[in-house]
C-alpha cells in the first residue's frame, strides 16, 4: 500500500516531500488528484491508481442494491458515503464547469466522487464540455463511465444555486436536475439510480422543499417507468429524518 501511495504522489508531484504517515499519505494523494488539470496520464500510473482506489472502496465495503430494502415500491433510503454503492449510476451535484471540485480535501460529494473515481473522471468530463462548447445548464445532466467507482456510471448534474429567498424558479430548475438524470439513465438502459441530496449542500437550496421536490419528480417517473429503482441517498442526519418523514 505504501510503496503505491508513494508511487503516486511523486508521479504527480516529484518535488513534494512525502510524509511518514499512511493516512497522510491518502491525504496528499488526494489534494494531488483535485488539483491535477484534465490530461492524458501513462498507463502504467493508471493501472497502480486503479488498484489503489480499488483497494480502498473494497475497504471502505461496498454496497449494493441487493443489500438494501425498499421503504416504498421501487424506492430505497440509505445514509452513507455514495461513493460505496454498487447500482447503475450514482449522481453527481456538479458546478457548471462540470471538472469536478478542485478545492484540495473539500467535503463537498464532487469532490468526494472525483477523488474515488480517478483522475480518468475529470479527464471524461472535460472531453464532454469541450465538445459541448459552453457551461453546463442548470438542470440537465451528462453521463460518463464511473471508473474505480462501485457503480458503472455518474450522472453529472447541476444544481440552482440559493442566494435569497426560494423561487418557484428554483423549484422546475431541481425538480429538472432529477428528471434529466432518470431520462438519461432511461437512455442508456440503466435501471438502478442513486441521488444525491442535490443542491442541499453548498448550493444552500432548503433542505425540506428539496426532498420534497426530489420525491415528488421521483415518483411521477417511476409511476411510467417500472423497471427503473431509486435510492435516496443521504449523508446527514437532518436529510435522513426529512426523507424518513417522507417516504414513511
């Protein structure tokens, strides 16, 4: 574990010195990995970053559906790190920009998904925004393979921003943001979806209208579409209440 840590580091930055600690090791790995600008890396960096990621969300254990159990037909509520599941796709709460978070260590789930994917994630997602020529509209989604994720793909989608009081605006942008994932998921023939809490973090939308809003879009999809299974997923404990309340 060690010697691939070391690895890492001194690819990205050969003249960093590198700490004793293993814990601080994964630490400046990651602040490396969010700062790293989208390129072509070797193969051979790839292939150890790809078993060290790997190791380590086997470790962290993942999770999939079958391990879960619905709280209403088709829909799932779990608390805990998104990055650990196993299902179709997991969503992204992404900046228009769409690189992913570059604030080193940032507690943000951009960052969070980012740094557990692989510097392959941010190198994909500019690759879709230089074809796509412009930012990334609130509320519309892409998708890219999930890399050293659990889940086979991310929806990538972006949030209203929450500066004063609520909008009815506010409210079709968010309401969009999971109705353009579930149709991008549709089209790709995914049928597990995990959300999560979009907008809710640093983005500031009220965390109570926003489940509404999630489960209410949620629902009226799923109503049309069978074969398709949500998960819910939250991080904290006010999120896992207001969406217990919910769903019941």
């Amino acid at each position: 574990m060690n010697n691939k840590l070391d690895y890492l580091i001194h690819y990205l930055d050969p003249t960093i010195d590198i700490p004793t600690s293993t814990t601080e090791k994964r630490q400046l790995l990651r602040a490396l990995m969010n700062i790293r600008p989208p390129q072509v890396e070797t193969a051979e960096f790839l292939a150890v970053q790809d078993q060290f990621l790997q190791q380590e969300v086997a470790g962290k254990g993942v999770v999939s559906l079958a391990d879960l159990t619905p709280i209403q037909p088709q829909i799932y509520l779990w608390q805990g790190d998104i990055a650990r599941l196993k299902v179709g796709a997991i969503v992204n709460a992404a900046n228009s920009q769409l690189l992913g978070c570059f604030h080193p260590l940032h507690a943000c789930i951009d960052n969070a998904i980012h740094s557990q994917a692989g510097v392959q994630l941010r190198l994909a997602c500019a690759e879709l925004m230089a074809k796509q020529g412009h930012l990334e509209p609130t509320g519309q989604a892409k998708i890219t393979p999930a890399f050293n994720l659990p889940s086979d793909y991310v929806l990538h989608t972006v949030g209203p921003i929450i500066s004063g009081a609520l909008s009815a605006k506010d409210g079709e942008l968010l309401a969009g943001c999971y109705r353009s994932c579930l149709e991008l998921a549709q089209q790709h023939d995914i049928e597990s979806v995990a959300f999560c809490c979009i907008s809710t973090g640093e983005f500031s939308f009220p965390n109570q209208p926003a489940a509404e809003i999630a489960v209410q879009t949620v629902k009226t999809f799923l109503a049309d579409n069978p074969q398709m299974k949500v998960v819910f997923n939250v991080f904290k404990d006010v999120d896992w209440e207001i969406y217990r309340g919910l769903l019941g």
